[in-house]
C-alpha cells in the first residue's frame, strides 16, 4: 500500500494568528454532495505548490516510509536517512482550515507534523548517506556511467535469477563472461548520495518560491500522511 503527503502552507498574518494559504482555489471547478470542493487534478497535480509521493522527502519530514533508499530487505537496503525531527503533532495555534481537513481524515491520518520555512531552508540537505538496491543487466550500465541507477529493488527472486557479483556483472555486460541459457542477471549495488540529490530538485524549488513570495518568517508547513 501505497502513502501520499497532505501539504498544508499557512501564513503568518498581522495579529499573529496562521491562516491557510488556498493555493489550489484556481483549480475548484464545483462541489461533490458532502460539500468538499471538485478540483480539476490534472492541474492541481502540475502546480508548482504540489508535493507528489516522495518516500526520500517523507523520511527525512517526519521518518515515514524511512527503509533506506534500496528497500527494507537486509541485504539490499541503504542507510535510514536523519529525520529533521519526530512528528511534531498538529501546532496548538493550527488555522481553522487545517485543523477540519485533518479532522476529515480521523485516524486514518497519521504522523502529523510541522516546520517553520526557515526551519527547512536552514537543515542540511546536502548531508549524504549510503544507498544499495540490485538492479539487472541494463540499471548496471546506467550505474556504471552514471553513479547511480535510475531504478533498483531491494530483492529480486525466481526462475532463471542469477545473483552475481560487480565484477561478474561488469563481464556478462561486456560479453566476456559466458551467460548461462535463459538466465536473467542481477547485482547489489551501493553509491553515495546527498539527501537533496535524492530527493530531487522540486522541493528546493517549492521552498524558494515560498520564501520569495511570502519571506522566510511568514510560511509555516503543516503536513499529515495516509496509506
């Protein structure tokens, strides 16, 4: 099963209090029966202000989803990455608006937190830790060029599965090595990576753009998770 973020940005307003930034109002285009407003998500889901399913940021937001990039297989997963801080809870002073979405979603919201801006934008996200994953034949190669695969698993099994060592592996792709009749080859394989390398550039961008339209003193993020 699957777990997705729910991103809340408040702002900081004159007399102190937090209210709701409502970044999506331009994607309301009606209401379902209970009331809740209809967004039109193919926008919604390309706004600049949306946070997709990034397991690498969950982990380091609040230690959710935090296996180790490579899985939660022994064999083949990296490091648990540091998370900024435990889950926080909702704050005390919460805006009204925040406060009934996550109500919504009763107990099948969990690990609730919050950080200033300033907070995020002072952490350090180029701190790096050690990743694993086993990747077949052609992520090897992409490996091999590039530091890194672009994808891995944390465990790979069945009919025809070779596990195989770099060494081996780095032949069988040059054809050195005599392959075994409908064998499929995989291998583990490690690299070091930055938190804000793994995490991706959106989310860097997501931080500036708020501390430039709103100051870095002004925006607080309030965030739950389901699965």
């Amino acid at each position: 099963m699957g777990c997705d973020i729910h991103m809340h940005y408040e702002l900081k307003q004159a007399d102190g209090s937090w209210a709701e930034l409502d970044w999506a109002a331009p994607y309301v285009i009606g209401t379902y029966a209970d009331g809740s407003r209809k967004l039109d998500y193919d926008k919604y889901f390309r706004d600049e202000h949306c946070i997709g399913r990034n397991y690498e940021l969950f982990a380091v937001l609040a230690d959710v989803r935090n296996f180790g990039w490579g899985g939660d297989v022994d064999y083949a997963d990296g490091d648990k990455r540091t998370p900024i801080a435990a889950p926080r809870g909702l704050p005390d002073d919460v805006s009204t608006e925040v406060r009934k979405d996550s109500d919504s979603w009763d107990c099948d919201g969990h690990s609730h937190s919050w950080f200033t801006l300033r907070e995020l934008l002072e952490y350090d996200w180029n701190q790096t830790s050690t990743s694993r994953g086993i990747v077949n034949e052609a992520e090897f190669r992409v490996f091999e060029r590039e530091g890194k695969p672009n994808g891995w698993c944390g465990g790979v099994g069945g009919r025809g599965v070779v596990h195989v060592t770099n060494s081996a592996m780095r032949s069988i792709v040059a054809g050195t090595l005599p392959r075994k009749t409908e064998a499929t080859y995989y291998t583990l394989v490690e690299w070091q990576e930055t938190y804000r390398n793994a995490i991706g550039e959106h989310w860097f961008k997501l931080l500036d753009l708020l501390k430039d339209r709103h100051g870095i003193d002004n925006v607080r993020l309030v965030f739950w998770f389901d699965n």
